[in-house]
C-alpha cells in the first residue's frame, strides 16, 4: 500500500512538473513572437514579401527525384536537357523519392514540403522520378526478383504517388518517369522512361 501511495505521489509530481514545462514554453514562444524586430529584419522582410507580391513569371515545374548520388548528375541532365527545364523549376531531392510520400506516417510532411513549391512558385506540373536499384526505397535491386519484378513495383508505387498529387493538387500534371543504367566498359548509360 505505501508503495502505490509512493507511485501516485511521484506521478502527480512528474504531471506538475510537465503542466508547468509547458506553459513555460508557450508564454516564453507568446512572448518572442511579440517582441519588435529591428528596422534591418523588417526591411528584409518586407522586400522579401514585395518579391512575391510583385514577381510575374514563376517555375514551370516541381521535380522530386531521389537523392541517390549514382543518378543525380544523369538526372539533372535529363531534366535540364530533355525536359527543356533549364532554370524552370524547383528541385526536390528525397532519400528513396516517393516512399515517404506513399508512407501515411511520413505523408503530411513530404506534402507541407511540396505544397511550399507549388503556392509560393505557382508550378504547372509536377514530375516524379523513381529510379532502379534504389537501395534508400527498396532495399535495392537485390530485393527483387528480376528486373521487371523491380520495375513493375517501382511503377505501380509511382503511379499511387501521382494519384495522391492529383487528389493533393488536383490542378496541376503529374508525369512520372523511370531510370535505369547501364555499363558499357567504363561508360554508364542512363535512360528515363516514361511511365503512363
């Protein structure tokens, strides 16, 4: 019985001590966001905010690949080149692309992420590159039986991610592509298919 006693006694302490951490926190957050910021913050936001109210021409696209190394110079090439997006577009790079997107626990934060890109940058289209032997994702191509195995789980999870964007951003394109490479001697081929 006097250890119960102990037991409630100390919870109720610990209860206090968190109730009291917290409205510390908040009045001490209330009274930072009060405080006046010196004249040479408020010019930098002011002309910040003039920028945005002001500017007439936004990016084209928003683009989210994954960030794997092996793929990001061939990526960038691809993007710039053959999608014609030199300095037309905003550029999200994530550890295995689409997969915390498709992640319900991860989903609300990888959309605040893109949401910043297509309000404050008005893109027209979004386009996704998934890409093979994603280590970061997948667990690499190892994790597959063969490559078309690898494939077609790649695009079906690809073409989940372009239905949560349509449903997100219901105004904008979702085109969706796919990367593969290969070696020929000490040359590497990349190629980034379209998946429809």
């Amino acid at each position: 019985m006097k250890h119960t006693t102990e037991i409630s006694k100390a919870t109720r302490a610990i209860g206090i001590m968190l109730l009291f951490l917290t409205a510390l926190i908040v009045s001490t957050k209330a009274s930072l966001a009060d405080e006046p910021t010196d004249d040479n913050q408020q010019k930098k936001t002011v002309k910040y905010s003039k920028f945005f109210d002001e500017k007439k021409q936004w990016c084209d696209a928003l683009v989210i690949s994954c960030s794997d190394f092996r793929f990001t110079s061939a990526t960038q090439e691809f993007i710039n080149n053959r999608l014609g997006l030199k300095n037309d577009y905003d550029y999200i790079s994530i550890p295995g692309s689409i997969r915390n997107l498709l992640d319900k626990k991860t989903r609300y934060l990888v959309f605040q992420k893109f949401g910043v890109s297509v309000r404050l940058h008005h893109v027209k289209r979004i386009i996704i590159l998934g890409h093979q032997d994603c280590t970061t994702g997948y667990g690499g191509s190892g994790n597959f039986a063969d490559t078309a195995v690898e494939y077609k789980t790649i695009c079906k999870d690809l073409k989940k991610a372009r239905r949560l964007m349509r449903f997100k951003f219901s105004h904008l394109k979702v085109f969706l592509y796919y990367a593969t490479v290969t070696s020929h001697g000490q040359e590497r081929i990349f190629n980034y298919r379209q998946i429809l």
